[in-house]
C-alpha cells in the first residue's frame, strides 16, 4: 500500500522546521490549565532510531538535527534551545552531536502534555501503529515511573483524515490538530484542505498546524494558497514559514518544507523571525537555501 517509512527521514531539514514549530506551540497552549485535546492525524512510529538500518542508510539527520547539536548551544535562538534541549532528552546522557534515538511528534507531544490533557493519535500502516503503540507504552510507563502522571493517551490505526469527525470539537474546547501526511499519493493535499475546512466549521477556534513539502508539483504550490483562502473565509489568523535548504529540480531529496498555522500563538512569527534565518545558515546547502514567513491578523 504505501512506501512511505518516517523512519528514513528522521531528524531531517523537515522535522527540525516541523518539531521546532509544533514544540513552540504547544508550549503556548500549555500555559493555561484547562485540558487540551491534540489530535496528531499522521503520527508515525513516535520514536526512531539513527543508528537504525533505515536512518543509517539515508543519512537524512546528519543535514538536519545533527547540523544544530554541532552548534554552541547558547548561539541558537530560544526556540531552537528548546527544541534541541528536547531531542537531546531522548538520549538520556549522550552528549554531543551522535545521536541514537530521534523523537517523533507523537514522542514530542507525549511528552510535554500534561495528566489532564488528551492525545490521539492516528497511523493508518498497521507495521507502523503496531511500532508506535509499543513506543508509546514504553514512554508513559517511564513517565509513571518518574512519578508524573502521563496524558491521557489512544493510539488509533485508523484514517486520520477521518477521525476529525469523531475527535472535533474537543469537550474541553482546547484543542491542537498536527497534519503531517507523506503527500506520497496526489490525493492528500486536496484532503488535507478538506480536512482543515470540516475542522473548522466544527471547531473554529482550535489551533492547526499543517505540514507540507517544498516539490515540483503544482498540489503543493497550491495547498498554502488553498490554506489561506480557508482560514480568511474563516476570519482566522494564519501563519506560515518555509524553510528551503538547497535548488529543486536538479538534487535528489526534499529540497523544502513548509508549516501552515491557523489560530496560531501571537508570539510565535516573532520567534520564527529569529529561528528560520539560523535554519538557513546552519541547514542550508547552496545559494538557493532560504526561507519566507507571513502571516495575516498577527
Ligand atoms: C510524515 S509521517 C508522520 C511523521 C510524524 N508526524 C512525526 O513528525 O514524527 C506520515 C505517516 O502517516 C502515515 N499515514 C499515511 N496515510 C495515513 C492516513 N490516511 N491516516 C493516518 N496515517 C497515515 C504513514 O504511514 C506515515 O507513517
């Protein structure tokens, strides 16, 4: 069915923009006490090895996160500490820029919510959910044996497009949503805007953060545009930053990725200001590295 595996793409240019952004968020929306819903519609394996038989062989991480650990901690903007801080937390005591394990936006999540707050998330590839139930098992039974009480936690292998219907509106009314598919088949941007609209006309005010890669291909020059039609019929404030590391056409391999916000924290376009010129500077790899951010109603 699919050919897709995360797992050879771990902790590369993509997942610093994505994790970095997701973490910033999520720590804003943490900082009231009311319960938040997170719904990570495409989560993954939720933790993944570099040392493993796929990172290994693609190398990704060694042009992503790895390019950040190689820096001066006290050099990265804030948001970028934290997020390093974050990975490095996976790894127990290991120091320096090797890295074993990567944390996946589940491990992310899983993580900094809280006892009250709730987390689903949906992988469709049952190899795949099979893994992420087992990592996901494993990190809340560290959690409890820590003494700090998980988030409440399903681990769903189900379409994730679909479970919108049945997860939104969160009771609480606090709710984050992470769009993250692989794109590999044309069809998912036209479902991702599909599933952005429902989302909204159901829950208006909840916080969306869709993925989203940098290809030749004219569905994904079109999703942002789509995005913003979307979030200004809505009234929403959006946001959108793209990290691009080197020239398209020619080069093998992702050369960009970008992340789309609807309602997202007030303060996170200041940030991103200070952290996408870094990417640029550490992740980029030819005159063609660069990045953009806009917003509206910011
Ligand atoms: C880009 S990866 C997710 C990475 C993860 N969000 C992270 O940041 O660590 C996309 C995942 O979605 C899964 N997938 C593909 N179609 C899906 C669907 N309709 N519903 C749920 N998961 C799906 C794939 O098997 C893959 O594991």
């Amino acid at each position: 069915m699919f050919s897709y595996r995360h797992a050879f793409h771990a902790g590369n240019h993509a997942d610093v923009l994505k994790h970095t952004v997701l973490i910033a968020t999520l720590r804003h929306l943490l900082q009231k006490d009311t319960a938040l819903a997170v719904l990570d519609t495409h989560a993954g394996t939720g933790l993944y090895r570099l040392d493993g038989d796929f990172a290994s062989t693609s190398g990704e991480a060694a042009h992503g996160i790895t390019r950040l650990l190689e820096q001066p901690e006290q050099a990265l903007a804030p948001m970028l500490q934290d997020y390093v801080q974050m990975v490095r937390h996976f790894n127990g005591e290991r120091q320096g820029s090797k890295l074993r394990n990567y944390p996946g936006s589940p491990a992310l999540l899983h993580h900094l919510l809280r006892g009250q707050d709730h987390l689903r998330l949906c992988e469709l590839l049952p190899v795949d959910a099979r893994a992420l139930a087992g990592n996901m098992l494993q990190l809340q039974e560290l959690q409890q044996s820590m003494g700090s009480k998980p988030c409440q936690l399903q681990v769903l292998t189900e379409d994730g497009f679909a479970a919108v219907k049945r997860f939104l509106p969160p009771p609480s009314r606090r709710g984050l949503l992470l769009c993250d598919p692989s794109y590999e088949i044309k069809s998912d941007y036209g479902k991702v805007v599909a599933l952005i609209d429902e989302s909204l006309r159901r829950f208006a005010t909840g916080c969306y953060a869709v993925w989203y890669p940098i290809v030749a291909r004219h569905e994904a020059h079109d999703l942002p545009k789509r995005l913003k039609v979307l979030a200004e019929k809505a009234g929403k404030n959006w946001l959108h930053a793209t990290l691009t590391v080197k020239g398209g056409r020619q080069l093998a391999g992702l050369p960009g990725s970008g992340m789309f916000l609807i309602n997202p924290p007030y303060v996170l376009k200041e940030s991103l200001g200070q952290v996408l010129p870094q990417l640029v500077q550490w992740l980029g790899q030819d005159k063609y590295a660069g990045f953009t951010l806009e917003s509206a109603g910011l």
